[in-house]
C-alpha cells in the first residue's frame, strides 16, 4: 500500500518541479535579455563619437540618431509582445488592441455597470 501512495505522488512531484524548471528558465531568459538591452544602448553609446566624425553629424543629428534608435527599439519591443501574445492563445485575435479601447474591459471604470 505505500508504494500504491508513493507512485501517485511522483507524478505531481514531477509536476512541480517542471514549473520550477520553467520558472527558472523565464528568469534567466529575462535576466539574459535585460543584459542585451543594456549592452546595445551601451554599444550605441559608445559609437556615438565616431558616427559624428564619420558622418559628419551635428550634435542635432546626433540626438536624431538616438530619437530613431529609441522609435525603432521600442517597435521591435511592442511587436515582439504582440507575438508573444498571439502564439500563447493559439491565434491572433486582436481583443486587447480592442479592449484597450474599451470602458468595458475594466472593471470599475466609470463605463462600466454593475460594479
């Protein structure tokens, strides 16, 4: 009777330490990737002084050069969480661009009724 006990508690004990594992592996993918987030504005940075000499930039265009960096990251950053998003449902419907828009979606917004 105890083995009995014990083979049902491997599989939940396997359970658990799968989303262990996962909870792990999401951590040191975000912690990666905040690395390389720091480490590309720093290359940036860094190349700042030879893109002014090389292109013949003014301080202005300089910050254009950071201002275009900054749009273009930050795109890459929305559409890359829009896919995330799409393939975790399974299809891409685009119900949080429409709720984002919507009184209803909120609860307790002055919109909405029965709070």
């Amino acid at each position: 009777m105890s083995n009995h006990i014990r083979s049902r508690e491997r599989p939940e004990a396997a359970l658990a330490s799968d989303s262990q594992r996962r909870r792990w592996l999401v951590l040191a993918v975000t912690v990666a990737a905040q690395f390389m987030v720091i480490l590309d504005v720093s290359v940036v940075n860094v190349a700042l002084p030879s893109i002014k000499h090389d292109l013949h930039f003014s301080q202005e265009g300089l910050q254009w050069v950071i201002t275009a960096y900054s749009i273009l990251f930050g795109g890459a950053l929305l559409l890359g969480g829009r896919l995330a998003i799409c393939s975790d449902e399974g299809g891409c419907s685009w119900q949080v661009s429409r709720c984002s828009r919507s009184a209803r979606c909120f609860p307790g917004s002055p919109g909405r009724k029965g709070r």
